[in-house]
C-alpha cells in the first residue's frame, strides 16, 4: 500500500466493481497527483488492474475497515458502496440497514475524527415521485426501504459535522470494460439486438443519468471538498419507455418488439416514486456539472463499445 506519497490527493474508493466504481477508477487513474485506493467486497472485476491499489474487503468489517482508513490516511473517501435492489432491501432489512445505515454512520464519524472528506452517493428514490422534478430542499419522503435507507444514511451524515457531500443521481446507464455490468440502455440494446420482445414500464418519469457524468460529479466534489447535497442527472425528463425507443432509434433497432406496461401490472406501482426528476441549478452553480444529454450520450457509449471491443 501506498502511504503518504507525494500525491495531494487521496482517493479511497468503496464499491469500485460497480458501474460507477469502474468508471471512477478509469478516470481517477488518469490524474497524475492522485493516489486511489479500491475496495470492494469481491475480487477486482475491473480489466484494467493498473494504476491503483485494490483490496477485497467485507465493508461490514468495522475493524477491518477502519484499520484500511488509517494505514492509507486519506484525504478523501467516494462511498458507492450499498445495497441498490428495491426488493433486496425489502427482504433483508437487517443487511439494508447495515450496508446502507450504520456503515454510513460510521464512515461520516470517522471523517469528522480522521478528516477526510466524504462523498456519499444517495438516490432520487429519497423522494415519493408525487411531486418531481426535485430541488435539494425539497422535503424526502420515501416510499420504499430503499430510499428509507438512504434518507437515514443522509441525516446521519449531515448531523455528524463531518466534510462531506451527499450527490443524489437518477437511473445510471453507461458502459465500462466490464461486460458482466449491465443497465437499462445496455439491456434494451442487447435484448433489441437479439430481437427478443420487451416489456418497457411506460408511467413513470426519471432523468436518466449517464455515468461518467456522475463520475465527473464526484471527482468535482472531491476537488472542490464541496459540502451539502446536490443534484445529479441528465436535464430532460423521459418516461421509461421514450428512454427506451430513443436506444432503439439510435442503433436503428426493431421498436416494435417493445411493449408498454403499466408499473401496476408489475407490482411497481406502489414501491418506486412516479415522477422524480432533479433541477440542477445548485450543481452547475457550485460544482461546475455540465450534464451531458442522453440523446448525446448514446453517441459516446456507442464509441465506447467500439472501442471495448476492439
């Protein structure tokens, strides 16, 4: 392990086998004065192994964890890390409040007590999808355990006094080297690709956000050690399925093997918000956030792939 080198900053990254750790890790291994240090709980899945150090750890570790924070001292910490499946949070409520709580807690007391500053990953999921678009003030209310999780995760870190910023995003899609990661742009193209039929919910609203802009958001909020809660997403709203015919008008693929369905029909109705949505005014003015739009995007995902596969 690198300790303290010549590198002004230092990154730990949890969760770096997720979509938006490998792409964190692909950008943050770029930057030439800075040192990062991965940890996810399975072995590294990311095909591009140099430039950092990588560590298998079980975050609910506590002792494991905090021996980590202290032998690498650093400056910063980016938290992907948590248990992201409405249902699996239903089902397990003991390892959602664990993994997406207490661990949080934690973190958040251990930079008030080893002073690094926290990047925190949140949802849109906060907020009952009765009201969208967002503003950061805007009163939470979840409506499943998930978004519960993640405003509890979010007081504790406000209410600890500790650096940090809390990034709320929406629907995160890309493409990264790992093809084992998958998304909702990802999945409608292969199933399309294969000509296999799709039932795409068409009632509800969400700013697709495309992950190297939520990996250049957190790399803003480290370099600017920005502090409260920010907005993360693309600027224009899309029902489920005009997300998905947009995939299918781009690579020129078959939209009649898309069928709409009502969240109702199944059993989404009830347990995801409706309508989200984010204003992100706070996070150009102080961040610097330039999102990029999703009809734009697929045009780089696509030389992404290209350039993956190659």
């Amino acid at each position: 392990m690198d300790k303290l080198g010549s590198s002004t900053t230092r990154v730990l990254l949890t969760g770096s086998n997720g979509l938006l750790g490998q792409k964190l890790t692909d950008f943050i291994i770029q930057k030439t004065n800075y040192t990062l240090y991965c940890t996810s709980q399975g072995v590294n899945r990311n095909p591009n192994a140099l430039g950092y150090d990588f560590v298998q750890l079980d975050l609910l570790d506590k002792g494991g964890l905090k021996s980590l924070i202290q032998e690498f001292q650093p400056s910063h910490i980016i938290h992907c890390a948590a248990m992201t499946s409405v249902e699996a949070c239903e089902q397990e409520a003991d390892k959602c409040q664990q993994l997406n709580v207490d661990l949080v807690g934690d973190l958040a007391g251990w930079s008030k007590e080893f002073d690094y500053h926290l990047t925190f990953l949140s949802t849109d999921f906060v907020f009952d999808g009765k009201n969208g678009p967002y503003k950061e003030d805007d009163p939470v209310k979840a409506c499943n355990a998930y978004g519960q999780s993640k405003i509890e995760a979010e007081a504790l870190i406000l209410g600890s006094g500790c650096r940090a910023a809390i990034l709320r995003t929406i629907l995160v899609y890309g493409v990264i080297a790992d093809k084992n990661r998958s998304n909702l742009v990802l999945w409608a193209k292969q199933k399309l690709e294969k000509g296999e039929k799709i039932n795409v919910v068409d009632d509800q609203w969400r700013m697709p956000t495309w992950v190297d802009d939520l990996a250049m958001a957190c790399i803003l909020s480290v370099e600017k050690n920005a502090e409260g809660i920010f907005h993360i997403s693309s600027k224009q709203l899309y029902s489920i399925i005009e997300a998905v015919y947009e995939v299918a008008d781009f690579w020129g693929l078959d939209k009649t093997l898309i069928s709409p369905v009502h969240a109702a029909d199944i059993g989404q109705a009830e347990n995801r918000p409706q309508r989200t949505g984010f204003y992100l005014d706070k996070a150009k003015t102080e961040l610097g956030y330039v999102p990029t739009s999703f009809k734009e995007s697929l045009n780089y995902i696509d030389q992404q792939i290209k350039y993956y596969n190659s």
